[in-house]
C-alpha cells in the first residue's frame, strides 16, 4: 500500500507500454533480422526456397569472388573521393553565412539535388554523360575537346560517379556547416578583427577549428552512406546479366549491388547474407578508424 | 570599392555554382520536350520544343496515377505513423523511469548502427511468409518503427522544460495526458523535422520497394521509374519527362516546407 | 529460430487479417465452380488473353480465368516468389531459358496425356521437353529478321537486301551504309540479346552454344568463334557503333533515331516499329544472311501448369484450349505468330506493307535456342566475358575460350 512505490510500478508500467509498439516492430523487423541474416550467411538457399547449412562456405567463396574484390575497391574509391563534398560545402558555406542579398536563391538551388529522387538524378545524369548526344560532351565540342562515354567507359566511369554524388550531397553538407557556423558566437570574430585579422585568416583560425566537430561528423555519416551506394548505380548500370554489357561494369559495381543482384535476381540469398554482413564488418572497422582519427584534427572547444 | 569587388566576385562564384546545380534540371525539362531524333540531333538544340507527346507516353508505359498513390499513401502513412510511435518510445526514454530503460535504449541504438540492407532478406521471407509481397503493407508497415526516430525525439525531449509535466502529474495527470496534451504540443518543431525527413526519404526510397513489390499497380515511383528505364532503356525524352513526374511532387513540397526541412537537417545531419 | 519467426509471423498474420479487406476467395468457390489464375507479362497481349479465357469459359461453363498481367521486369521475380510460397498461378507464361529450371525443381506438371504435336513446330516442342517429358503447350513462336532503313538504304543508292543474301552482302551494305559524318552506322553489333544477335550468328557458321545433351559448352569451337567474330569485326571496321557508344544509346533507340541501317531483331518488334513515329513508314524487313548455312534461333512462349495447383486438371484442359486451333487464330489477329501451323495468315496479313512472310519462312530453317537446367548462370557469364571482345580488352579467341571453361564449369554443377 505504500504509494511511492505503487506510483514507481504504474510508471514503470506506463514506461513499457509507451515504448511496447516499436520495441515489438524494432524487434521484429530490425533486431531480429540482424540475427537472421548472420545465421543465413552460413546457408545455401534452393531456387526455389529452402535452405541448408553451409558453414563458411560463402565465406570461402566472398574471398575468392572478384566481383566482390572489384565491388570492394569501386566502394572504397566513391567513398574516398566522395569527401571532397565536404570541402566544398565547407567552402560555399563560408560564402553563404553572411548578411546578403539571395542568399536563401542560393542556397534553395543547392539544395534541389538534395530532395531530388536518386533515381530521377541518376537519369538526368546518364543522358548529360552520354558520350555522343549528351550536354557535357556538346559543351567539350565546343572548346575542340572530345568526351568520352563518360559512364560506358571504364576509364571514366567511376569519377562520373563521384560527381553525381558530390553533385547531390553538397547542398545537404552545406546546410550542417551553416548551421555549424551560425552557431560560432560572433565576438571571436570580433576579437579577432580587433587584431587586424582579415577574412581569410579569420576563416582559417577561428571557423575552421570550430567547425572540425562538425565536419568530423559530416565526415562519419557520408563515408557510412557511401559504403551503402546503390541507387545511382542501379539505374546508370542496371543490375542484373543485362548490365554485364556494359563495358565500364566491373567500375559502377558496388557492394550493395552485388548484394541486391545475388539476394533478389539470382536468388542466392545465403551468398547476399554474407556480402552484407562483410558489409557491416567494413562500416564498423571504418567507423571505429575515423574516432581513432579524429583526435589529430577535431577540436572541440 | 574594394568591398564592392569582392561582392561582385562573391556572387559571380556562387552564380557559377548555382548554375552547375541547376543546369541538369534545365537540360531534363528541355530533353523532355524533344522527340528521340531531335535529341540525338547533333549538335543538340538548345530550346524545348514542345513534344508533350513524351508525357503522355509516361502515363501510357506506367500506371502513373496510381504510383504516385502508393507513393503518397505510404510516405503519409510511414510519416504519421513513425512521429507518433517514435514520439510516444521518445516521450518514455526521456521522463519515465522503469528497469530496463538504458539497455533498452541502448538496444533500440544498436540498430541505428546496422546499415540497413542487413534487414531486408529476413524482411522479405516475412513479408512473403504473411502473403504481403505486392501490396502497400509491405512497404508501409516497416517503416513504421525507426530507432532514429526515437532516438532524435528523445533528445528533442530531453530539451524541453519540465516545469509544466510536473504540475500536471502534481494535479493528478497520467503520463498518457501529459504526453498527449503537453508534451505533443511543446514538442511540435522537433516532430515536424522528423516527419519532414521521413517523408523524403520514404518518397525516394528505391531497394526496398523495388524488393517487395514487382507488381506496377503497387509500386512506388522510385521503383516504376526504374522500371521505366529497364523497358525504355535510353529512350532519353520519355525518361526525362518521367523523372520530371516523379520528382516534382518533392521537389514542390520543398519549396514550400523549405525552411523545415533545413531546420529538420540541421537538428539531425542524419538522413533518413 | 524457425519457432520465433513462426510465432512472429502469427502476430503479423492477425494484424494483416485486421488490415486486408479480405478478398481471396478460395477458388474452390461453391456448385464446382472453378477459378484459374493465369500469369502473362505483356501488357499488349493482355486483351487477347482475356478474350481467349472468356471463349474458354463459354465451353467450360464451370471454369472461369483470372489473366494476372505482370510486366516482364518483375515477371519472374515475382512468379519465383510465389513458387517458393507453394503457391504458383494455376496456368503461366514460360519461356524456353527458365523452362529447366522450373520443370527439373518440380514446380510445373508434365502433361498428363500425350498429345498431337505434330502442328507446332518441332524446335518448340524439343524446347519444352524434359527427361523425356513434355511441359505445356507452345504458344506463339518468334524468329529473328534483319530490319532496315529504306531511307538511308535510298540515300546511299544500295539495293535493298534480298532473300538468300549472304554474310558478305551483309558487310558489303554495312560498309556502304556507314556514314561517319552523319552518326550513321550501317548495323549495330549489340551485345544485350543473343537471340536476335548472337545465336543467330553462331549457328550461321556452324558453331554451336550448347552440346545436345547440354552437358558442355560450344564457345571454343573454332565454328562458334567465327559467328562471334563476324560481331566483332563490324566493330573494328566501325560499321558498328562500339560497346560504349551501344550502352549509352541502345541499338533500338539508335534505329528508331535514324543513326543504324540495319537492326537485327525478332518478330515481336513489328509492334514496336509499326508504332513508331520515326520508323512506321520507313522501314522494312529481310531474312537474316546467309553464312556457312542460313540459320535463325526459334523461340515461343509456352503455357505450362503449375505443379502444386488444385485445380491441375482444369489447368491442363486451359492449357489444351490454348493450345488449340481456334485458340490460335484469336491470338494471331492481335499478337505474336501463333505457334499452330496454318494460323499465322492474320498475322502477316495485318501489315501489307511489310515483308512478315520472312519471319515464317525462317521456321524451315530455324535452330532451337539454346538451354540447360540453369540457363541464367551461364548467360551472366557470356555477357562477363564477351564483353572484353565487344570492348576490345581482349582478342574473341581468348575471350571465347574462358568463356567455354566457365561455362563448363557452371554446367557442371547443374
């Protein structure tokens, strides 16, 4: 009859019953995959359903793959390259955080690629890198140079890619580092000009070491969604045989890729576990690399 | 003067930059408006044409109408549904006390860290274990639950005065009205970025839907424009005027809820 | 792990129960009354589809059909999908690629009777047998043709092609056609169907893709090698657009944008051209040329039953009615070539202004298209590595050979 903790089990109860829907469907649908999809990694799966233990045989396969080792490096490449958005959206940030004119004109036009459908981008993209009635080439003619086929080429292919995805993430980044340095109390510029600092030194010295957490983080999430490339690839490559024609394919093919053509078009499932659960080994191995890492250049205040 | 200069240099600089990030845009709602001989015309021409022909080749090649339906009911759907859920595990993680929270908690996070093709096989064996593959539960009813969402109300949550929780509880309240009539309230700016970015993301999504539901009358756009490619390969006008379609409705909305969703992307750097 | 996830889907099965508007009717119905689901994937034949069930129901007043159209991108996917649940549509659309692969895991009942086959032609039946068995009924057939541009044919004052036009006139008008300055090319070495390209070819010289008793691969026959080559040779003289220039504007586009000459390509494409703004009224077709012998690949869709159905006696006699004459001369008025001997006049009579008789005059001499029991994973191979030789990465020779170990390999583990 004591009521404190009477009121300790009703709120206890009320706690459970507020979380209760989706710690049903996180468990369901999420926790429970997690454990599934590492327990299929060790199966071969029929064409038509069923499957049996394998033990590490997909492992063994993954290793000896070269799909996967070319999927592996492409990944890792996109990744790489894929961070120059972040010095730029660091860049055109700083010209943006000002009292101007059209400044939210700009910033709207960064920002359409953003909202735009991946899927939609990556067509739109295509037909610009078509190598003889695409816009880029046109605009090379123009200046006596000769394109290439951009995405069909395995020379060029990868970098084509990067562009698209620098193209499309760079008004998202730039918003983070608005935000990032909207929040740099403005007396440290003051100082500073005080101190007869002009605009670059101001920028190198105080914004951005200020903004080194913030970038830091950028940094984490786009090298984690990175890894995850698929959509743009999926329409500029196709998936499947259909897109073994293309002659820059083994330079667009990415891990999750593979993972959709062996999980979902030649239904070998098992095999599509382990891919994603090398996967995950990846993010988490890089993850933990860039927390060492950032002790040598994040500064947090 | 020199102020002046640089302002001019400034704006020439970010007028490149704009004009980078629109051109493809431009270039597609040209292209849209060619015929396939024009387009592959060299050189190209550089002003529409108005072939609107390729629009309704879109409506003819796909069941656009009701694509864009399932893409609307399920990111509505995906949208109500997880602010409210997540609000409701957030509200709990953030003011309840109950044994269990932070391994809960810290359950719900561990998801958060799983890139998410980790889910969709087991995701797919349910789905078709329940008989939902091609139909609109399947893509709505996983999107129901997210641990981003949770995990962004809660420190939304925890930002918010307590004074008035606890006069309420001190008058007799029980959690459910406090949450319900003055937490929701309080809380609306930080529900509205989440819905905001889960609308997004479930309105572009492409490799779940494109797993769950082959069938065109229950397909999103993502997928159906994706499908539009795999009939139509590189028949570019009718693929412009297609991606066009698919793309305004979000594009539009942004427009408009512009200043939400920056805020909403701010808060949280995290996509969907 | 099994138990959880059974008690998991219960849970969910409640919640669909709650949420589905309960529509499945159980087919068995009442008074014996039977419903057959029928799975097709082209949207054009959908209305022929549908008029044939309701003729079927007017002479089987008990039965009534169900045509389900999914498009071909998910068509199998889909019906993989279902097969694995145990629940296949009672009747569906199969094709000669994916044919082993569903008859050898059981998921389609041989025919429960032996019947007339005699009036289709032998290379379909050959296709959709088994161990000795035969699955379903052909339905319509394709053979592949060479489509050209009388318009640029005109331009350049060559004579268009004749019937019995040999591998050498072929490259003779290729090189007259090709037109660099205009972005013109005289044909289109594609390499993203090798039933309207390759197959074709291979056996033109006497090659072959696949051992009759489909144990071992043909692609390092010196025969094989010559009908690659000739693709690959167009390419180097550039009477071909490169594997580059193809992926970024396919062949087909590129015909219907007046840059190709000539385009191989099925039967099926008669709608496509006909329909086509560009193409309508300047093009026309010729039989494919002539190399050691004159050879084009045969293929058709056939009607098969699905083998864990309830109502498989009801599917088989659906399946016979389609298969059947009259069956056969609705489906010519509207769609593809019937497979049945002797129904195909409406079809090449719907477009006078076109040389369809081509395409049935190929039957004589059409070659069956190559199969085994996982046909997909070695076509995922041929496309791996021949896409060296179409890009110039490596000789046809090499390409060839690693090919044929690879698929040997793959065949092996059939």
């Amino acid at each position: 009859m004591t009521t404190p903790r009477k009121h300790r089990v009703t709120e206890a109860l009320w706690g459970y019953a507020f979380i209760a829907p989706t710690a049903l469907g996180l468990g369901l649908f999420y926790l429970w995959p997690v454990l599934q999809t590492a327990y299929f990694s060790f199966t071969e799966w029929g064409a038509f359903g069923g499957h049996t233990f394998s033990g590490l045989d997909n492992y063994e396969r993954l290793v000896h793959d070269p799909e996967m080792g070319r999927a592996l490096v492409n990944t890792f490449a996109y990744t790489l390259l894929g961070l120059l958005s972040i010095p730029l959206a660091i860049v055109f940030a700083a010209l943006l955080n000002r009292k101007m004119r059209g400044v939210s004109v700009y910033r709207t036009f960064f920002f359409l690629p953003v909202v735009t459908m991946p899927v939609a981008v990556a067509m739109v993209w295509r037909w610009l890198y078509n190598g003889d009635y695409g816009l880029i080439n046109y605009g090379l003619s123009l200046v006596g140079v000769d394109g290439p086929n951009w995405v069909a080429d395995p020379d060029t292919a990868l970098y084509a890619l990067v562009v698209i995805g620098v193209w499309s993430s760079v008004g998202y980044n730039l918003i983070i580092f608005l935000a990032g340095m909207q929040a740099i109390p403005a007396d440290y510029y003051e100082a500073a000009a005080l101190d007869g600092a002009g605009a670059f030194r101001q920028f190198f010295r105080i914004t951005l070491p200020l903004l080194s957490p913030t970038a830091f983080f950028v940094s984490v999430v786009s090298v984690i969604g990175s890894l995850q490339l698929f959509d743009l690839v999926y329409v500029i490559s196709g998936s499947g045989a259909a897109a073994r024609a293309n002659p820059a394919f083994p330079r667009l093919q990415t891990v999750v890729q593979l993972f959709y053509d062996r999980a979902f078009v030649t239904n070998d499932r098992g095999y599509g576990a382990a891919i994603v659960m090398a996967l995950l080994l990846i993010i988490v191995v890089l993850t933990a690399i860039q927390f060492r890492l950032q002790k040598r250049w994040v500064h947090y205040a | 003067m020199p102020d002046k200069g640089r302002r001019i240099g400034l704006h020439a600089v970010l007028i490149v930059a704009s004009v980078l990030m629109v051109t493809p845009f431009v270039w597609q709602i040209v292209t849209s408006l060619k015929t396939l001989s024009s387009a592959t015309s060299v050189p190209p021409t550089l002003l529409p044409e108005g072939h609107w022909a390729n629009y309704g080749r879109v409506f003819d090649l796909l069941p656009f109408g009701t694509q864009f339906l399932n893409t609307l009911i399920t990111a509505l759907a995906r949208t109500v549904g997880q602010v409210f859920l997540c609000s409701m595990a957030a509200y709990a993680f953030a003011r309840l006390r109950f044994p269990g929270r932070n391994f809960l908690f810290g359950l719900f996070l561990s998801v958060l860290m799983v890139p998410p093709q980790l889910f969709i096989i087991p995701q797919y064996e349910i789905m078709s274990d329940l008989g939902w593959l091609n139909s609109l539960p399947a893509l709505i009813v996983p999107g129901l639950f997210s641990a981003f969402g949770v995990f962004l109300l809660r420190q939304f949550f925890l930002g918010l005065p307590v004074e008035l929780e606890e006069a309420a509880r001190i008058d007799g309240a029980n959690p459910w009205r406090i949450y319900w009539s003055i937490v929701l309230p309080l809380a609306r700016p930080g529900m509205v970025a989440l819905a905001v970015l889960v609308l997004l993301w479930s309105w572009n999504d492409l490799f779940w839907p494109l797993v769950v539901n082959t069938d065109p009358d229950k397909m999103t756009l993502a997928a159906g424009l994706a499908s539009l490619q795999g009939q139509y390969q590189t028949d570019y006008p009718v693929l412009m005027a297609g991606s066009l379609l698919a793309s305004v409705p979000v594009i539009a909305v942004f427009v408009f809820l512009q200043r939400q969703f920056i805020q909403g992307i701010a808060q949280t750097g995290i996509k969907g | 792990m099994r138990a959880t996830r059974r008690i998991a889907t219960a849970l969910l099965g409640a919640a669909a129960l709650m949420l589905s508007a309960c529509s499945s009717d159980d087919g068995s119905g009442s008074d014996d009354q039977v419903t057959l689901s029928y799975a097709v994937w082209d949207q054009t034949q959908k209305a022929a589809m549908d008029q044939l069930a309701a003729d079927f129901t007017k002479g089987h007043p008990t039965i009534t059909v169900d045509v389900q159209l999914t498009p071909w991108e998910g068509y199998w996917t889909k019906l993989k999908a279902a097969a694995t649940g145990g629940d296949a549509p009672d009747v569906f659309w199969m094709n000669g690629p994916n044919f082993q692969l569903y008859a050898s895991n059981g998921v389609i009942s041989p025919n429960p009777e032996q019947v007339d086959t005699s009036v289709y032609p032998e290379a379909l039946v050959d296709l959709y047998t088994f161990d000795g068995k035969m699955y379903g009924l052909p339905k319509d057939m394709d053979t592949v043709g060479v489509w050209y541009n009388k318009t640029l044919f005109d331009a350049k004052k060559v004579p268009y092609p004749k019937d019995g036009w040999t591998w050498a006139d072929f490259q003779d008008a290729a090189a007259k056609l090709t037109d660099p300055a205009k972005g013109v090319y005289g044909t289109a070495a594609s390499l993203s169907s090798f039933q309207e390209y390759q197959y074709n070819t291979i056996a033109q010289a006497g090659g072959y893709v696949i051992s009759p008793d489909g144990k071992s691969s043909g692609y390092a026959d010196p025969k094989t090698i010559a009908g690659l080559k000739f693709w690959t040779d167009l390419i180097q003289k550039k009477h071909s657009p490169d594997l580059k220039t193809m992926t970024d504007t396919i062949p087909l586009q590129l015909f219907e944008a007046g840059k190709l000459g000539m385009y191989w390509g099925g039967s099926w494409d008669v709608l496509e051209f006909t329909g086509n703004d560009y193409t309508k009224d300047k093009v026309d077709v010729a039989p494919l040329p002539k190399g050691e012998k004159q050879a084009t690949i045969i293929h058709g869709v056939a009607n098969v039953v699905g083998a864990k159905g309830e109502h498989k006696d009801q599917a088989w006699e659906f399946v016979k009615y389609l298969g059947s004459q009259p069956a056969a001369q609705i489906l010519g008025k509207t769609g593809p070539i019937p497979a049945y001997t002797g129904t195909q006049t409406d079809w090449v009579g719907a477009h006078p202004e076109l040389k369809l008789q081509t395409f049935l005059d190929a039957v004589n001499y059409a070659v069956p298209f190559p199969v085994s029991k996982n046909t997909a994973a070695w076509n995922e191979a041929e496309l791996s590595h021949l896409t060296k030789a179409w890009s110039g990465e490596q000789p046809i020779e090499q390409a060839a050979t690693e090919l044929a170990t690879d698929m040997n390999a793959l065949l092996a583990k059939e």
